[in-house]
C-alpha cells in the first residue's frame, strides 16, 4: 500500500525553508542600509575626528589654514626681480602676502646698484691683446729695425698714442693701414717677420712706457720730403728718429 504526502505538510515544510533563507538576507540587506545611511565608514570616521578636533582647538586650525594659503600665494606670485615665480620657500609679509626670494646672478648686481654691462673675458683680453702685440712688432720690425730698444718702443709708443687721440681711428690696425701713412706698408715690410726684440719693444710699449712724451708722429729727416711734418712740434730725438706732436 503506498503512502503520499499530504499537501499541507508540504507546503508549510517548503514555506518554512523559504523563510530560513529569505529573512538573514533582508536582515543584511537592511543592515547595510542602515549602517549607509547613518555614515559609519573609515572615511567618514576621519572626517568625524578631524571636525572634533577644529571644534577642540579652533585657534590652531585657523593658523594652519592661514600657512596653508601662504604657501600656495608664494608658489603662484609672480617675481617683481624678472625671475618668474617667487619659490615655496619664500617668508611672508605683515599682512600675510609672501615676499619673493632675493634674486640672483644678474639681478643681484642690478639691486646692490651695480651696471649689469658685458663683461669681457679673460681669454678675449689675451686674445686682443697678443693679436696687438703681434701686429706693433711688425710695425716696430719694419720701421725701426736698427734702433735702440728705446727707440724701437718710441715708434710703437706714437701708434698708441694715435690710438688715444681723437683725430685717429681707435684700434692699431686702422692706424697702420691708414691710406698713404707709412711707407713700409706700400712696399711691403710690415709683413717681414719680426724679430725678439722687435716683440719686446712692442711689450713695452703696450705695457705703459712712452719715451715720446705724447708724440703722434715720427719721421727721419734724412728722408722725409714733407714740408708739413716739419712744421709739427718736436717733443723729442731718439735715434735716426724725430717725434713730434
């Protein structure tokens, strides 16, 4: 004889099996709902603690706030110096603006007052002054070859004394290569090759020593057919050499 399950103990056998599952997962469903809304989270923990602690001590949470602008005034303001933008690092002010940091290089030589002008360097002086020395050696060389040192320095000395005054060209070889001023130019010794003591000559001249005492022309008058530079003013005879003024 066989047995069946009666219906209604089926039914409440499956309602009870449904409400076994169905009731812990509204129970989570509403606990997380509820936990959501009242805003319990590590985040929101933070932000709870950090508000307690600016109502504990409103005084300090100002003065950090005040650093905090300061710092992002001083990264943006422009550099009255030209330099850009101030650095973070710069102080502040009374009224709470930063201060640029001082400048440098060239705007430190412009703020102490000094001229910010070029500034020729060391190796363009040797540069200027060997390519000098060079160019009066051959002038001394072509001119006064048989002088006394003295007189070798005399010659190269009016060079440099056309140099300084202004009815000459200002520089050695505008002076020399001047149209109809020195002989040995047109026929070409200037380019003979100067000897030592032709260069020290031309040193000391270049140095500082003048024994023509400002002359701006010299000649030999065992060749000088030029009535007018025997009209010039004699300062001195070294030599076969006269200079004048």
């Amino acid at each position: 004889m066989r047995r069946f399950v009666q219906p209604p103990f089926l039914r409440r056998v499956t309602i009870t099996l449904l409400l076994c599952w169905f009731v812990p997962l509204l129970g989570t469903l509403g606990a997380g709902i509820f936990f959501a809304g009242a805003g319990y989270g590590p985040a929101n923990h933070e932000l709870a603690r950090q508000a307690e602690a600016a109502e504990e001590n409103p005084e300090g949470n100002e003065e950090k706030r005040e650093e905090n602008e300061g710092a992002a005034s001083a990264v943006t303001q422009p550099d009255p110096a030209g330099n850009g933008t101030a650095p973070v690092g710069a102080s502040r002010g009374e009224a709470g603006r930063s201060v640029p940091a001082a400048p440098a290089g060239r705007n430190q030589r412009v703020a102490s007052g000094q001229s910010p002008g070029p500034l020729r360097s060391s190796a363009q002086n040797n540069r200027d002054y060997n390519e000098n020395l060079a160019l009066l050696a051959r002038v001394i060389f072509a001119e006064a070859r048989g002088e006394s040192i003295e007189g070798q320095v005399a010659v190269g000395a009016v060079l440099l004394n056309r140099v300084k005054s202004p009815n000459f060209p200002n520089n050695l070889w505008s002076n020399i290569f001047r149209s109809g001023e020195f002989c040995t130019v047109r026929d070409g010794q200037i380019w003979l090759e100067p000897d030592a003591k032709a260069y020290r000559a031309a040193q000391l001249a270049l140095d500082g020593w003048d024994p023509t005492y400002g002359a701006l022309f010299f000649y030999n008058p065992a060749r000088t057919t030029s009535r007018w530079i025997w009209s010039r003013p004699v300062t001195t005879r070294i030599g076969r050499h006269i200079f004048a003024r």
